[in-house]
C-alpha cells in the first residue's frame, strides 16, 4: 500500500496533440519502462484529471523524479514539462476513495486486452463531472497499476463505464489486500495509458475552442483563399486528374491533418469553411492560416486555372459522366441506380417510405479502370437529386478501418461511418480487409460495416471496389454483406481503340497532339498492354503519354541552345515506346462477372 503514489510531488505538462499513434505508444512505454528502472520503491507515473487545466500531471514519489529533462524525453511529441515550482495535486486525501483495475484470470492467461474506446471517452466525460482522477504507474518485475480516486464511493454508472470501457476487467477498492491483486502486467497497462491519452487529447481538443471574434479575423484574412471552385472533371486514381493538395507545398504537419481528415484534392479543400476546419483534428489556428496563405499564392501563381475552375461550375454530374471516353454499359448501370434514386425520392414524397432497397454498390474492376472517378460522379448525381447531403466521397482502405488492438477496429468503422453521413464512402481494395483466420480484426471491420450500414442506410451510400474474384471472397465472409448491395457492376478493361482514345485525350490536357502515325503505334502498344496481366488501363495511358512527351523534349531540346518556340507540339511514332515487359504478352485470367444488379 505504501508504494503507490500519492501525488507527494508533481509536474503540470502541457499538452500537445501527436500527429501519429506512434508517438503516443512511445510515451507509453517510455514512462513504464522508465519507473520500472527507477531504484528501490521509487515510483514515476502519471495523473489524468479531465476537470483541471492542464489536467495532465507527472507524478513521483521522490521529487528527484520529476527532471524536466527526463519528463521532456519521455512525454516527447505529446507533453511538455512546465519548468518552476513542483504543484500539489493530492490523489489520496480525506473524502476520496481510491479503487484499483483488477484484471480477469481469462484475461492473464489469454493475454487478451480488449478496450471500447467510445466508452473510454465516456469514462473521461464522466471524470470531469465527477471529479475523478486516474493515475498509472510502473512497478517492478513489469508490471503496473491503473488507480481511480473517486470522491466518496464509487457509484453504479461509474462501475458500470470502467468494465464496458476496459472489458473483463472490474475495480475493487485499494488496500493491503488488493495491492497485489491490482498489478497487472506491463502489456495491459500501457494498452489502458494509451486509450486514455489518446481520447483525453481529443476531448481537450473539443474543449478549446476559439473564440467567435478570432474566427472573424480568420474570415477577414483567408476570404479569397476560400471561395467555392469546382475542379471535377479530373482524377487522380483514373483517367481524369483532379489538382491534389499537394499541389499547394504544405508542411508536412498540414498536409497529414488534413490527409487523415479525408481531404485529399484543392477543390474539397475550398469548400470548408474555416468553422470546418478548425473541427479537423489538431490542425489549429495556425493550420488554418498557413492553408489560406497557400490557396493565395496558388490562385496568384494559376490564374488560368482558377479561371477554367470557375467555368465548371454548372457542369453537372451527368454530363460528366457523358464525357467519360467509353464505359458504355459502366453508364448504363449509373443511370439505372440515378433512375432508382429519383423514384425513391418521388415515392418519398408521396408518404411510401418502406422501399428498402438502398444504393449500395460494388465496383469490380483492375487497376485505372475509372472506379474512383464514377464514383465521384455517382456521389454529384445523388447530391443533385437530393438523396445526399454532400457531394464529395470519402475514401477509404484497410489501414483507416483497421486498429491497433481487439475493440479498437469498431471504433475506427464507426469514427469513418460518422465521417461519412451524408455522403458517399468509397472503401477501396475492400477484399484487403479479409484474413486466412477466423475471428480477426479484419471480420471485426466487416461486421461492424454491415451493422453501420444498416444504421445509416438512408443517409450514406457505400461502394465497395476491387478486384472481382478477390471481392466474390470478401462478400462470403459476411452473409448480410450481399443483401445490402443490390448493384454489382464490373469495370470491363479497355479496349485497344479507346486506349488509344485516352492516349489523345491525355496528350491534350498536356498541350500536346498525337500524329496520324503515332496513333497506329500507339493502338500496337496499347494492344500488346491489354493481354498482360498487372495492366494499369488508363494509369498506362497516362504513364505512355508523360513518357512520350519526354522523348520529345530530349529529341527538340536537348541542347542548352535550343531557342526555336516555333516548333510544333505534336508526339511522333519514336515518342512512344513499348514499356519494359510488354513485348511478351502474357494472358490474363478472365474474370466471369457480368455487368448488371444483383439480385
């Protein structure tokens, strides 16, 4: 009982907000390990108290501990210490009683740490109303405590929170008799660290807003960097390339806010408002500045294209899609689900709400087949009707539904679901999230989609997309996928003659025209590319045209000298050359999906 700490001596930190969960788990075991090594019955931990500023508190038994140095090193990337006088933060005193985490003999012997983190942030909530404080610690031979100083007893809602938020576990009040219950290993105490760090930043993020006459400032400085501009008729990923933020040299510390934020092209970025992003998590105020500033001198440095942005405006979302080259029956399928779309919505109008047939769709398809492009496209159709509330999609993989321990990957499902409302969620590769074992985090994100699916259904659209063989073995893995994905629609390779076309058409967008023989050796090539397997589609047009172009310009200038503007900005045939392995096709694997509604 008198080796755990009672906040005899204590540091304040002041608390930053980590970039990474990497930086988070490195503090974690910094400060284990570190009171772990700490000699005789010496003790380093840390006090949480959500009701006081700052509320993050280095605790130690010997005043000798709290060394600004060490505490830096140890809280680098999530804390600082504050440098001055030592504060008293009284964890055992009069009126308080303190309760320890006791963790399950299933628990120990499984080595199964399962933790809720919708119910840690809940816990954390309730700390602040109630006045709790939380405190971790190392002790010898790897192992730790998680205590709780509670005012008075402990009531039922707060029993209640603690076992839904760190499940298998129970609290028991602290005393010679439990001390040695309550050690639980290293491994269990730093997975709890890290859930309550990690939700008490976040909460403290929510908490520190700013003030509505600062925001004002923001508005009156970043006015011409936010004015609403469309840039839809390229991608990324297919045959059309959207302008990435990239585009606009952010710091590194921006641009991953914003890329985790799910904002990943200029013309999404320009349609928050500065209340939107300082909602993005940790990006600030000075966030937000530095992204004004950047959209400033982008729109200085391309005002032709600000310009032919500000023309798209009325462009709509059908249109687009006429102007995609081919994908013929790709379109035919889309406006079978706009169809759909509009009668649900008239049907609606009428009072008949029970049509329970939602727009969920699975696009199949190899790489640069334009899934990404239709879907965005898809999300603009549905938004015009008014069955969505935005227009833009959220995109997703497995490393954004995955998490880093068992309970962890619900949360992240849900977060992304949340994320997602009133939107179109494009889960990419989503055959990725299928493991050769049963029971895993990826049957976890699985599960936890068809629930969300379900409680969103009316107000998110999910498009699942991959390969087809690899998806047919992601909708086995859950027999409630399938039902709740009426349309199935397979992105067909292309063709050798609209290869070809893409080739023109992407040679265009460059200033460049392809001659009349280029074209017969570009249909060759784009030939012999079709019947290898690992075929890229319109990334290798795309890839053939960029090529190209640097051919030409080491055929006409190539020479320091070179002043002749005149010359004629046409690709010849000895511009293209077959890419490295295309010279011995080798077939494909047919995939036997058709195009068409599931039934």
């Amino acid at each position: 009982m008198k080796d755990y700490i009672k906040g005899n001596f204590a540091k304040k930190l002041k608390t930053s907000f980590p970039e990474k969960d990497q930086t988070l788990k490195d503090v974690c075991q910094k400060l284990m390990k570190y009171g772990e090594t700490l000699p005789g019955n010496e003790l380093l931990g840390v006090q949480i108290a959500p009701d006081q500023d700052p509320g993050l508190i280095a605790v130690s038994s010997k005043k000798s501990n709290l060394i600004d140095g060490d505490l830096n090193w140890i809280f680098k990337g999530f804390a600082t210490s504050t440098k001055g006088v030592f504060d008293e933060t009284p964890f055992v005193e009069p009126g308080r009683t303190v309760y320890a985490l006791i963790v399950s003999d299933y628990q120990r012997d499984t080595n199964t740490c399962n933790i809720n983190e919708c119910y840690v942030e809940d816990l954390l909530n309730e700390a602040a109303a109630s006045k709790i404080r939380i405190q971790v610690f190392a002790c010898k031979d790897y192992s730790g405590k998680l205590l709780f100083s509670i005012p008075g007893e402990i009531t039922t809602k707060q029993r209640t929170l603690l076992s839904l938020a760190f499940v298998g576990t129970s609290v028991k009040p602290l005393d010679e008799a439990t001390y040695e219950e309550a050690c639980s290993s290293q491994f269990f105490v730093r997975q709890y660290l890290f859930a309550i760090l990690d939700k008490f930043s976040a909460t403290r993020f929510k908490s520190s807003e700013i003030p509505e006459d600062e925001i004002t400032n923001l508005f009156d400085l970043l006015a011409d960097g936010f004015e609403e501009i469309e840039d839809l008729d390229e991608d990324e990923d297919d045959e059309e390339m959207r302008l990435a933020i990239e585009e606009l040299d952010l710091s590194i510390s921006v641009y991953n806010k914003l890329k985790r934020a799910g904002v990943s092209y200029i013309d999404q970025l320009r349609k928050l408002t500065i209340p939107d992003l300082l909602k993005i998590k940790f990006l600030g105020k000075n966030g937000v500045l530095e992204i004004g500033e950047k959209l400033k001198e982008f729109d200085k440095n391309h005002p032709q294209k600000k310009a032919e942005n500000a023309k798209e405006e009325d462009r709509t979302a059908m249109s687009e899609l006429d102007r995609l080259i081919g994908l013929d029956d790709i379109k035919e399928q889309v406006m079978k689900i706009s169809s759909f779309a509009r009668m649900k919505k008239a049907l609606s109008q009428k009072g008949v709400t029970d049509l329970n047939m939602a727009l969920n769709a699975c696009f199949m398809g190899n790489p640069g087949t334009a899934k990404t492009t239709v879907a965005r496209i898809l999300a603009r159709i549905l938004n015009e009707i008014g069955l969505l509330a935005g227009d833009e999609i959220v995109e997703v993989g497995r490393a954004d539904l995955i998490g880093e321990y068992e309970g962890k990957t619900a949360q992240r499902v849900k977060d992304v679901f949340k994320h997602a409302r009133g939107k179109l969620l494009f889960i990419d590769e989503a055959y990725s999230l299928v493991e050769y074992w049963d029971n895993g985090f990826g049957d976890e994100a699985i599960n936890t989609i068809v629930q969300e699916m379900e409680n969103h259904r009316e107000e998110t659209v999910v498009i699942f997309a991959g390969y087809p063989d690899k998806m047919e073995e992601f909708f086995r893995r859950n027999p409630g996928l399938r039902s709740r994905v009426p349309f199935m629609i397979n992105f067909r390779d292309y063709a050798p003659e609209v290869l070809a076309k893409i080739v023109e058409f992407e040679a265009s967008k460059k200033h460049f025209t392809v001659s009349e023989d280029a074209r017969t050796k570009v249909f060759d090539i784009c030939g012999k590319a079709s019947e290898t397997p690992e075929f890229g589609n319109g990334r290798f047009c795309r890839n053939l045209v960029e090529n190209a172009i640097l051919n030409f310009a080491y055929r006409n200038f190539n020479s320091a000298k070179t002043e002749d503007v005149s010359i004629a900005f046409e690709l010849s045939p000895e511009d293209f050359a077959v890419p490295a392995g295309i010279a011995t096709p080798i077939p494909k694997k047919v995939f036997g999906f058709s195009v068409g509604e599931a039934s």
